[in-house]
C-alpha cells in the first residue's frame, strides 16, 4: 500500500476482535508516531502504550465514572455529550474493547500540544491501516485531562507533572468477516478547497 491509497482508506474501527497484536506490529506503528513531526522538533509526546487487560478495564472504569458524574451544559461539544449519554445509559465501551490503547502525553504548557498529538496519531493510524490493523482517534481521555482520578493514575504509570494527555488511539485486529479494516472512504462533503 502506498502513503496516498494509505490516507484514502483509512477508516475509523470501532468493533475489535480480541486477538491481540504481536509487540513487532505495535512497535511498527509506535514507531510512525515517534516518526511525526513536531513544532520546533520538540519530540515531547510521551507514548503509553497500554495491552494490559487490568489496566484497560481501570481505565475504562475510570472514563465511565467520571462521564456518570458530569452534566450536559448549553454549548458542550457534541462527541462530549454522546460520551456523557453515554455512560448515563450504563455503557462502558469508549475504548470499543480494543486489545491494545496507545495513550499520547505532552507537556501542558507547549502550545503546539494538540497538534503534535494529531501528526503522531495520523502517523500511527495510516501505519495501522498499512499493517491491516483497525484503529481509531478515542478523545475522552483529553477531555478528561485535568480529572483529578485519571491524572493521578497516569502519573503512577509515568506521566510526569508537568504532562497531560492530549489524545488516544485504540488498535486491533477489526472484527469483521475478513479481519480487515473498512476500507471504502466516506463521502467528502466538507473540506472545502479554494486553489488560487
Ligand atoms: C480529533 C478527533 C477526535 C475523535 N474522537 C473520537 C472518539 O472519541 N471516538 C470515536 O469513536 N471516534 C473519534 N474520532 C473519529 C471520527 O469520528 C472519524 O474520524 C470520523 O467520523 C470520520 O470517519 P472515518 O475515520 O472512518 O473516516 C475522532 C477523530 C478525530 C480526528
């Protein structure tokens, strides 16, 4: 697969198999995030990359809490409200069961934070797509950022104090019937392009 047919068919994965990814493949796609630019060449993202069942089902728990104990405000952004509803309907599964959760820090008082975080997981979600693996971007870890629970867990997985997590992207095997990812782009119906 070239980079262009890469970028075209990379689709988001949201029903994972449980099989889980040998360490080659996630080091293969760690590696592309590592591989990403960033603003100044700061190289500060800090990669957790979390297979540990344990770990996942804490995480989980703890994303679900703290969504249960949130309300929805005038002017939330949508995907937090869905996450919200959510979890006030008893569902769990923000992480949709993946086996594999690469979690991106950077320092908090950077600016180009978010952005560094949006080349190191594209990277990381073409070379998934080169590699025949389903990912996709999974935001509640950032919108959770400063929650008091989530960061001091990270901070015992080795986030340091002047970190926060500014994106995550779930990895595994797609559970369709080929084991392939969705391929097939969705429609451009925004995006606009003006050439001058
Ligand atoms: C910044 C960002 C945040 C996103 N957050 C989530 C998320 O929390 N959960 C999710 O299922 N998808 C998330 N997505 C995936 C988008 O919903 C998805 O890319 C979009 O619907 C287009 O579908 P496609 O990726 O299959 O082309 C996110 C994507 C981006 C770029």
């Amino acid at each position: 697969m070239n980079t262009l047919e890469a970028i075209r068919t990379r689709r988001s994965t949201r029903k994972y198999q449980k099989k889980p990814v040998n360490a080659q493949m996630i080091d293969w796609v760690v590696e592309a995030g590592r591989y990403a630019p960033s603003g100044g060449n700061s190289q500060s993202s800090h990669f957790f990359v979390i297979t540990d069942p344990d770990v996942l089902s804490e995480l989980k728990d703890m994303v679900y809490n703290a969504f249960l104990n949130m309300e929805v405000k005038e002017g939330m952004y949508r995907s937090l409200i869905g996450s919200i509803q959510k979890a006030k309907s008893g569902k769990k599964d923000f992480f949709y069961e993946a086996p594999c959760l690469i979690v991106v820090a950077n320092q908090k008082n950077y600016g180009n934070n978010l952005a560094d975080t949006g080349c190191v997981i594209e990277n990381m979600m073409l070379a998934a797509n080169e590699l025949d693996l389903g990912s996709c971007w999974i935001n509640q870890l950032k919108w959770l950022n400063e929650d008091p629970t989530l960061v001091s867990y990270f901070m015992r997985l080795g986030m340091k104090d002047e970190e926060r997590i500014y994106g995550a992207m779930a990895l595994g095997f797609a559970d369709t019937i080929d084991g392939l990812p969705e391929r097939e782009p969705l429609k451009r119906t925004g995006n606009e392009v003006k050439y001058i």
